[in-house]
C-alpha cells in the first residue's frame, strides 16, 4: 500500500516552480468518464484504477489543482466509482496544457491481464473553457472475446443505435448455483448457452415492444474469453436493445441456462441467493449493467498450497522408430501453466526436464507447484532433440518437438487436487501407442475427398479453379512428417509438390491420393488449403484451447489386424468459416479400464451409479447405439471436474466402469456422458 510520502513524492522533487507556474495561468476543469465492463474479469467498486500520463512529454508533473500526473502509481488522479460499472475524475490543467494519459487498473495488473490500456495514449490539446470527454470503454492489452486491442478511446462493446437504447447484461457464473443448474464451465457443447429472460415491455400505444420475454431467450450472452486459464472464462454478456419510447419503464429479468438435448431446450433458472426477479430503470441513454454473480452466489475462496505434480510419458513407439534416442542426448521437458511456459531448461530444470526410469520407456518429473486446489491448468509435452547429432543421423534439421496429436494440438489439462503429492495420468507422447505404429516395410495408399463448393464463394479470397488455384494438403505435425522424409521445423507445411488434388468429373469435388509408409503412425493430422502462386487459403481450425485445431483421422487396420493397401479419408467439405474442423480420437487410448458387454441399447443412457451412497468405489453402467466420441467425467459442487473416466471413441455397446472416490472427500458429485451431441448427467453421494 503507498504511503502519503510515496504518493507525494514528486512535490518534493523539484516541481514547485512548476505548480507556482500554473497558479499563474488560467485554469479549466478536465471530466473523464471511464467505463469498467470491458474488463474480462469482475471489477468491483473498490478497486484502484489511475490516470497516469505525462504533460508535454514531462512527468511527473504538479498539475494546477495540486494534483500530480506520471506514468507511476505517483500519480494522485484516481476515479471514483459514480455507480455500476461507472467511474469519473476531475482534475484541472493549464489553458497551455497538453496532456497524454491513459487509464490503468491494478486490479487488471494483478489478474495477468495486464493494467495498461492499448495504444495509442489519447491527447488532451491546449485550449480554453473546461472539457468533458465522452464515456470511454477500458480498452485494455488483453484479449476481449477473442481479440486484442487497440480499440481506440471512442470504442463501445456494443452498437449505438439512433431511437434505441442498448442495455449491456453481464453475468459471472460462479458458484453453488450455477453447478446446481448443470452449467458446464468448459462450454464445449453447442447446445447449452446463456441468455436474459424478462418481461416483455410494451409502449403505450403498443406500436413498441422490448428485447426480452419469460418465454424465450432472445438476447443470448457470449463467453469474454476464449482461454479456460484467463479471466472472463466464466463471464458472459451481451447487449438488449429498447426503443426509445420505453425508456423510464422498470425491467424485470432473470438470467437464465439453456441446455438443449434432444429436442426442446431446458431451461434452468437463477434463484441461489437472488431474492426475487431482478430489476432496472430502461434508461434514456445507452448503459451497462454491473456484473452479478449467477443466482447471487459468490465463489467458495481457496488457499494456494504446496504440492509436486508427478507426470508420466511414454516414449516406446518413439524409441521404437528411432526418432527419440537418449544415446543421441535427446531429452523430454513438460511446459504448462504450471511453470508459466517458461523455458527453464537452462536455469530451473527441475521444474519441467523428465528423467527416464530404468529399463523401460517412461520418463517422470516430480514438479513442485503452489496453486489454490481446483484450478485447472494446461500443459504438453515437447522433446528436444539434439540438433546436430539429430542433422548427422537424418541428413536434415529436427522437426519440432511440441506435441501435436493429443486432441489436434489442444493443451493437456489437469485439475489441481491440492494434495501433497499429485499423480497425473501416464500419457503417451503425442498420443501416438505402439499400436498405432507402421512398422517399416508397410505402405498405405490415403485417398483425399474434399467438396470445394463452399471455397468458391470464400469472401476473403475465392477459390478460382479457372485461374489456375490449385487444391492440397497442409500437415499438422512436423514429427509426423519427418517420418515422410518431409523437412519442417513448425506445424506449417503444405504439400504442394506431393499431393495435388484434381476434379476430374468436374463436379466440385477433389480427389488425390499419397503413399504413406512405414516406419510412422497411423495419425493424419492436416488441413485442406488452395491457391497458386504463392497465394494460399487453409481451413482455418481452432487455437490450442478448443478440440480441432486440424483435422485428425487415423489409418485403421484390416479386421485381422494388419495394415490396409488403401485407405479412403472420410469424404469432406473444405470449411471455410473459423471454428474447430472434424477429427477423431485414438481408439487405442482410453483413460480407464471399462468393461463392455455384447448387448446394444436402442439409444443412448446411463444408469444411476450402484451402490448410492457410496464409500469409496461404486459402478457406473451406460450405453450407446452408434459408434460415437464418449467422454464420461466426474464433477464436484462446485462445477470443477475431478475426474475422466472415458475420454475415447467406442462402438455401441454397454459399458460398465468402476468409479473410486478415495481421493476425494464426502459430499454431492455428478457424472456426466457426453456421446456425440447428447449429454446426460446423474448424481451421487460420496459419504465417508
């Protein structure tokens, strides 16, 4: 906390003369009005937020009225919450004044999202008479719902619209309430959203009517962060816009979870601490609400403590490939949350190098960590090869060595238990098993399918067949590739010399075929792309914290068990439109041992857990009628996932999986299938 001393340090440095100075000249009131909600994260009204800036590129600088304005927290030009998500400072200049500013948020700073606001700093010119600026937006560094900065200082969340008034919802879904209601804090699924349901206004002569109803959710909220380890992962908003003439009318609404399986929506309704329906003025003007926890009820506080995370990785289909060789000096790190990403193989390597266990493939690290219990952290594995033993052995630079196979190139992720020591699951590298191993000598035929009908009408730059555009193929995984006797260094590297599709029956779709042999794995990772000349357009996947960063099939084997001549690709659309593209999950990889039955459900469904209550083990029974991608995880209250019972693709049957709570303590648990699009969840009782 800064003392008086600090906070008036600069009156003792000298700049007397400066503020003598300003008594002497004429003076005007400066009026900044900043607004919050723009902030991925919950600011409260008492958090500090400063003007800092400079006057005619000085600082610090006594400003007119005694005030001090610097690029430090030594500046005293702090705005006060006037309500809401709304702040303001006054302050006076100089008539000959020119001041460059910005705001700044410790609370931001103190989140990871950095406290500066964007570039450029707006500019206060000389002049005379005082000056209100308009409301600004805080138009921060970080990411906002996917994008970053700059804004500029006249930026808005939403749209002003001439004769309406938008209203800006927001809502933070923590809490009791929000696990009661089945909220899926990952989101993942395309059918569960939140939305604002309220009363319908109407005008008087009923010409009129308002955004919101009881009966539907027609003003829909988005996630403000597309990064599960960053704040406003679990914030949403969105605007309502009013007419004009309703403006003065009381609005009363509810926040609401929609969750759609297999039909009508459910809709699941905050109550938790809420008393009653919410409620709020239609302004005249444009305004935003202050965020609220869903149902009013806050998050349970934790404490960091100490633990060692020990992780495991397998390396035997690697080994077996002789692309990993310890006598090479080839060594295996782990990268995450955890340690910040860092590079610490030089200074700390105690906090990610992964030593081998003897006489066998694993490797281990045991990494101390100090986080509060239940986090969810990310992380992947990456092999660093020896680059010129790697160059003398291969003739070529390694690929690399950043895992890609695991779900598309997606981030491992782990829930932080809070115990002395942590156990994660034994990975294997990439996600590549030695049953997924092409021995040398196989060769498989892969044959492309791609309907180029959607490229053709690409806004951001069509697919011009006629003008000579041609289509291909842009690997994934640079390690794959390497066994392909393909160089590349990064996950970048289109085959246009090797795979050229053509349209031969002139029908939009593309077809082309390559020869992968052995020694490799069974995984393609890749995306569609087109274009000439240097020119080219890709798929454009998702980032490394959604599933389908590229497309992901596998080569599967002959019912004997040996390696097909040909293998045909699913047939495929080229997507043109941002989001995650299709792939498949490893059928050699699954979490837990389950045990399968001959029988096939008509439909898909899970059972309540046998017994309930239970201490510690119980048995979980569920079916699918199709060969689907089944995840069955396990979640406390409190909406944090403790743990992944299934995370693979499995042919219909029943399933029957042993669960063991021992790990955990007493209380409320549910346990969730997700198969395809459908999700169904059950509760159970841990009792010790």
């Amino acid at each position: 906390m800064r003392t008086l001393f600090t906070r008036f340090l600069p009156l003792f440095a000298g700049v007397w003369l400066c503020a003598s100075t300003a008594q002497a000249q004429m003076a005007r009131t400066v009026t900044l009005n900043l607004n919050m909600a723009t902030v991925a994260d919950t600011t409260s009204t008492m958090d500090m937020i400063e003007v800092r800036g400079a006057v005619k590129g000085m600082a610090p600088v006594t400003l007119a009225d005694g005030n001090v304005i610097d690029w430090s927290e030594a500046s005293t030009l702090e705005p006060t919450n006037v309500g809401g998500d709304y702040w303001q400072v006054q302050f006076q200049i100089a008539d000959t004044t020119e001041l460059t500013f910005k705001f700044y948020s410790q609370q931001t700073q103190d989140s990871g999202l950095n406290g500066w606001e964007s570039d450029p700093n707006p500019v206060i010119s000389p002049g005379t008479g005082d000056t209100t600026l308009a409301i600004h937006y805080f138009d921060g560094q970080s990411e906002w719902r996917g994008t970053t900065g700059p804004r500029g200082y006249d930026w808005r969340p939403f749209e002003s619209k001439e004769d309406s008034i938008g209203v800006w919802f927001r809502v933070a879904m923590y809490g009791q309430e929000s696990v009661d209601d089945g909220y899926d804090p990952m989101m993942d699924m395309p059918n569960q959203f939140m939305g604002v349901r309220g009363a319908r206004l109407i005008s008087a002569d009923s010409s009129m009517t308002g955004p919101i109803d009881w009966g539907t959710s027609d003003v829909v909220l988005e996630r403000e962060s597309t990064s599960d380890s960053a704040p406003g992962w679990r914030v949403y908003s969105g605007v309502g816009y009013y007419p004009a003439e309703l403006a003065g009318m009381d609005q009363q609404y509810k926040f609401v979870l929609e969750t759609v399986s297999g039909g009508d929506p459910a809709t699941a309704w905050e109550e938790g601490s809420l008393d009653g329906n919410r409620m709020f003025t239609v302004p005249m003007q444009d305004t935003t609400l202050h965020w609220v926890y869903y149902g009013d009820t806050k998050p349970n506080p934790t404490v960091p403590v100490e633990s060692n995370l020990v992780f495991g990785v397998n390396l035997e289909a690697f080994e077996t490939m002789g692309l990993f060789d310890p006598a090479r000096q080839d060594t295996l790190w782990v990268f995450g949350d955890f340690n910040n990403w860092q590079n610490c193989r030089e200074n700390t390597p105690d906090l990610c190098y992964m030593a081998k266990e003897p006489g066998g493939t694993n490797f281990a690290a045991a990494v101390p960590i100090t986080r509060p219990p239940g986090v969810e952290l990310g992380y992947k594995y990456f092999l660093d090869f020896n680059d010129e033993r790697f160059q003398d052995q291969f003739n070529v630079p390694p690929p690399s060595g950043w895992e890609e196979g695991h779900l598309t190139g997606i981030n491992r992720r782990f829930q932080f238990a809070g115990d002395a020591q942590q156990l994660l699951d034994l990975a294997y590298f990439n996600d590549v098993t030695p049953q997924n191993l092409l021995q040398p000598g196989v060769a498989v035929t892969v044959n492309f399918s791609v309907n180029m009908d959607s490229a053709l009408i690409n806004l951001a730059q069509p697919f011009d067949p006629i003008g000579g555009d041609t289509v291909s193929v842009r690997l994934g995984d640079p390690i794959w590739a390497h066994t392909q006797h393909i160089d590349g260094t990064d996950h970048d590297i289109p085959l246009l010399d090797r795979v050229v599709l053509t349209d031969d029956n002139f029908d939009g779709i593309y077809t082309g075929s390559w020869l992968v042999a052995g020694p490799s794995y069974n995984i393609l990772t890749f995306k569609y792309l087109y274009g000439r000349s240097g020119t080219y357009t890709d798929e454009s996947g998702s980032d490394t914290q959604v599933p389908g960063r590229n497309r992901t099939h596998f080569i599967t084997r002959n019912a004997d068990g040996s390696w097909p001549s040909s293998y045909d690709l699913p047939a495929a659309t080229f997507k043109v439109s941002p989001g995650p593209l299709p792939f498949e999950r490893n059928p050699y990889i699954m979490r837990t041992a389950v045990e399968q039955t001959d029988q096939v459900p008509e439909k898909i469904w899970i059972e309540g857990n046998y017994p309930n209550p239970f201490n510690p083990t119980t048995t979980i029974e569920y079916g699918i009628d199709q060969t689907l991608a089944v995840r069955l995880e396990v979640y406390d209250v409190t909406g944090r996932r403790v743990s992944m019972l299934v995370d693979a693709v499995q042919q219909p049957a029943t399933y029957r999986i042993r669960f063991d709570g021992s790990q955990l303590a007493s209380g409320v648990y549910f346990y969730r299938l997700t198969a395809g699009q459908q999700i169904v969840q059950n509760r159970m009782i841990l009792i010790k």
